[in-house]
C-alpha cells in the first residue's frame, strides 16, 4: 500500500502547481470543445422528460464548442462573473469573517486546548471523523471550520496536522451521505428522485428521508473505517511532522499551554453567547406564533410557502450566515471576557486578518471558475454521465449485483461532475426507470447513488471545495502538491467504497432492511 500510494504521489506531484494546472485544463477544455462539439459534434439523447428545465426542444444533448465567435464572446465577457459566482467563494470569504473574529480573540485556541489537553489520541481521531460526517446537516461548515480546526487539534497534540485535516475531510466530504440527521442534500435528492420515478409511476413520491436508516448506520461505519485509515494508513505514511515547512502564522507555540483564568472566564461566555445563537436558529424554525404587531413573527426562515424546516427552507439554503454570525458573536463575547477585545477595531482587525490568510486560495479559485464553467459550458459533463449509463443498461444484468456496476458508474461520473444533485439531475432519468423496470424502489436506487457520488469526493478536483481543502493543507505545507492530497486521501475513498458496498448488500439484501421510513427494496409495476 505504501509503494502504490507513493507511486500515486509521485505520478500526482509531477503535475504543475495547482493555479498552473487549472488553467491549463481550461485551455485544454476550449480545445476539446472544438473537437467534439465543432468538428465531430457528437450529440445523445437527453433522457430528461420533455419539458424539463434546461431540456432542449429537439430532446438532445449536443457538445458545445467555444472555439467559434459566439464561444470567444462567451469567454471574454464571462470571466469576471464565472469567477465571482463561483458558490464556494462567497461562502469561504462570508465564513470566514466571522471565524477570523473567533481565532484573533483566541477562542478557538483555547477552545481546542481545553478538549485536546489529555486527551487520548485514537479518541481525538474518531471524534474529528465523526464530526466532519454531522458536519454534513450544516452544509459547509465541515469545509470552512472542522477541516483547519482538525489541523490545530493534530498539531497541539504533537501529531501530524494534515493528517488531522485529512480525517476531517474524510469524514465531511468522503462521508457525505452518512449523518444521523436530516440534511440540505435530502430533500434536494429526494425531488429529482420523485420526477425520476414519475417517469414510470406518475404518483409515486419519495420523500426527504427515504434513505434515513441507511445514513444513521453508515454514519457509524464511516467513523470507524475513517479513523482506522487515518491511524494504521495515513498518519504513519505523512511521518513526523516538520514545522520548517509551515507558515509561520498558524504555529502557536502557545497551543500545549494550559487554560489560563482568563482563557476559562472567555469560554464560560463564549458558552453562554453559543446558546443565544442556538436559541435564535431555533426561534427562526419554531412554527409561527403571533406575540405582538411589532414582533416579527417565529418559524421566519422556514419554507415561506409550504412551512417546511427541509425543503428549499432559507434557514438552511443561508446557512453560512449562521456560521458568520455564530462566530462573530460568541468569538466577540468570548474576547471581551478574556480581555483580547475591547472595541470593534478589535472585530475589523480579526475580520481583515483571516481574508489575508486566503490569498493562495482566491488565485486558485479564479482559474478553477473559469474550467468549471467551461466544462459546463461544453455539455462533455453530461454527454459522459448519458453514454456511460447507457453502457450500464447495455450489459443487461438484473440481478443485486447491477448495483455494483451501478455504484462504480456514479463513481466515474462524480470524478467529472462535482455537484451531487446536477449529476443526479442528469443520470436519475436514466437509472431509476432503468432499475424500476427491473423490479427495484427508487430509495434503493437513490441510496446507492449516495455511495458512489460521496466515496470519490475527495480524490475529485471537480469537487467545489477541493481548492479550499488544498489551501487549508497548503497553511501547514508549503510544497504540498496535488498528488501529495490524492494520495493522502485515495486509502478513504477505497475503504470507503468497498466498506459501503458491502454494507450497502448486507444491510438491503441479506438481512432485508428497508433503507429509510416508508421505503420498500422493491418496485412492482402497478397494475394496467
């Protein structure tokens, strides 16, 4: 495993630097563009229903190319908001105000101080693994937070820091179909899942958790196989760790130093500040009750019009501002208390410091854009995600053991498509009456799905956050190269898949569970 893992590396680091090698893809994409959507204009059937949003009317997917004036214009005039709309961008730098607060007041040393001082190390491990996984029902949070808190943990413990991170991000992003709560992907899931099966049984619904029981057990099973890879595999693999390549500034020296009474005073209030926060998510969740005219009524960030916590609800589809607020308010309480802030300069200062730190990573996120959106542009996304389940419907297997090939497929696709519900918004049309047909549940089929879209996360550069990650990791490693992260985190996502598969069978087929409430395994055709 060491001399595959080493070869991996070395084959990865043989890649030029990542801001160098996005931007080469993106030229590359231009070209392959022209190739396949100008020269040999390869098109296949889009398996959408008609009518369906980005449909287009002859029922085709067509290669696009951008080597053509209408593509030249579509560069020059785009690149400026193909970078600036980039989703991880805003949520990084919103984040990250309110976590810069937090770190500048010393909250977040001290925080990590008092639960990592004594404690035992393989706990640590499994406590940052099953972190990142709940991390999942905040959506971002595992990125922008638990990651470079996990690395601060590692390195105040004497261990290595990036192994810390890769246990945080194998656990947020590896396991992101695991949690025992409901998250923001469910119902999400669940509404492509539904128009899917209407293709076949127009009353049939899936509902947000239809894969609730499989997510609660897998949850478990994550944070086990998560920290055994990160023990026995990945830790003794990085070896000791040489701060000579770190930046300077995320070495406290002060990290092993025992709470003092002020750091204890700070945490009692920032405790305190933490439940206020709380206490507000929940107001804005609560159903709505009439206190006064000039009160604003409860349950304000659910659904406004059908109520609900889950779907398309802003409480969640906003929920970077709660990690911006929850920060700035408890890191503020908390240096007040300590005595490390005394005005709102104090609050600037932390604010302006922790947007200096993510320079590397606004460079790289500009030449990231500027590929994403040209791949999407280009349709070769999609094209690859069609041809590649239909290869799966060619082999004309019926049996349990479709779901392997079902699973590797979504896999394959996820390392081209980041996002998991655009790649299920193109290959659910495809699967789930494919698989109905053949006699099994669109829960089934979507628990499946899960597997393969969350276990290739984090070898993927297509995924959004994959750029923060590298950044993250960067701060303890200034020579760290891409292959160096894939390497790093390829042991998880192999675990990961083989771990799931097998559980995915026995937990469906041999012992005949059903995946989540209401869920049947199996699909009969209703009659006529």
């Amino acid at each position: 495993m060491t001399r595959f893992l080493d070869g991996v590396e070395w084959l990865g680091n043989l890649l030029p630097h990542p801001v160098t090698l996005f931007a080469i893809l993106a030229g590359l994409m231009i070209l392959a563009s022209g190739l396949f959507g100008g020269v040999l204009q390869v098109a296949v059937e889009d398996p959408r229903p008609e009518g369906a949003a980005g449909r287009a009317a002859d029922g085709m997917i067509r290669a696009v190319s951008l080597m053509n004036e209408d593509g030249f214009r579509r560069i020059f005039t785009s690149l400026t908001t193909n970078f600036t709309s980039f989703a991880p961008l805003g949520v990084v730098l919103v984040a990250m105000l309110g976590v810069g607060v937090a770190e500048k007041s010393g909250l977040l040393s001290a925080a990590v101080r008092s639960i990592v001082l004594g404690a035992n190390r393989h706990t640590v491990t499994v406590a940052v693994v099953f972190a990142g996984v709940l991390s999942n029902t905040a959506s971002e949070m595992g990125y922008v937070v638990l990651v470079p808190l996990a690395g601060a943990v590692f390195y105040a413990l004497g261990r290595h820091p990036l192994a810390g991170m890769a246990a945080a991000f194998a656990g947020t992003s590896g396991g992101y179909s695991a949690n025992l709560l409901i998250g923001t992907i469910d119902p999400l899931l669940a509404g492509i899942t539904t128009e899917a099966a209407q293709l076949i049984d127009p009353g049939y619904v899936v509902s947000a958790p239809a894969n609730w029981y499989f997510m609660v057990i897998s949850t478990f099973m994550i944070t086990i196989i998560g920290s055994l890879v990160t023990i026995f595999i990945v830790e003794p693999k990085l070896g000791k760790y040489d701060s000579s390549r770190a930046d300077p500034a995320v070495l406290d020296k002060n990290m092993m130093q025992p709470v003092s009474g002020a750091e204890k005073k700070g945490l009692m209030w920032a405790g305190i500040a933490s439940l206020a926060v709380f206490a507000a998510m929940a107001w804005t969740l609560m159903p709505q009750v009439d206190l006064a005219g000039w009160l604003p009524g409860w349950g304000a960030l659910r659904n406004p019009d059908t109520g609900s916590i889950f779907q398309q609800a802003p409480f969640f589809i906003g929920f970077v501002t709660w990690i911006f607020l929850f920060f700035l308010i408890v890191g503020f309480a908390y240096g007040r208390a300590a005595g490390t802030m005394k005005n709102d300069r104090d609050v600037i200062d932390g604010m302006a410091s922790a947007i200096s730190t993510l320079g590397l990573y606004i460079v790289l996120v500009f030449f990231a854009a500027q590929f994403v959106a040209f791949f999407g542009w280009s349709n070769l996304g999609a094209i690859t995600a069609v041809t590649g389940a239909q290869f799966l419907q060619d082999t004309g297997l019926t049996g349990p053991a479709i779901f392997i090939g079902f699973i590797l497929m979504c896999c394959f696709v996820n390392l081209m498509l980041g996002s998991a519900s655009a790649q299920w918004a193109v290959t659910a049309p495809i699967f789930v009456p494919m698989l109905m047909l053949v006699g099994y549940s669109p829960e089934v089929i979507q628990a499946a799905y899960r597997i393969g879209d969350s276990s290739t996360n984090i070898i993927t550069p297509m995924m959004s956050y994959f750029g923060l990650i590298l950044a993250w990791m960067t701060r303890y490693d200034k020579k760290l190269g891409i292959g160096t992260v894939i390497a790093m985190m390829l042991p998880y996502s192999i675990a990961f898949l083989v771990s799931w598969i097998a559980l995915f069978f026995l937990w469906t087929f041999a012992l005949g569970m059903p995946v989540g409430p209401g869920s049947p395994t199996f699909y009969e055709m209703p009659a006529g």
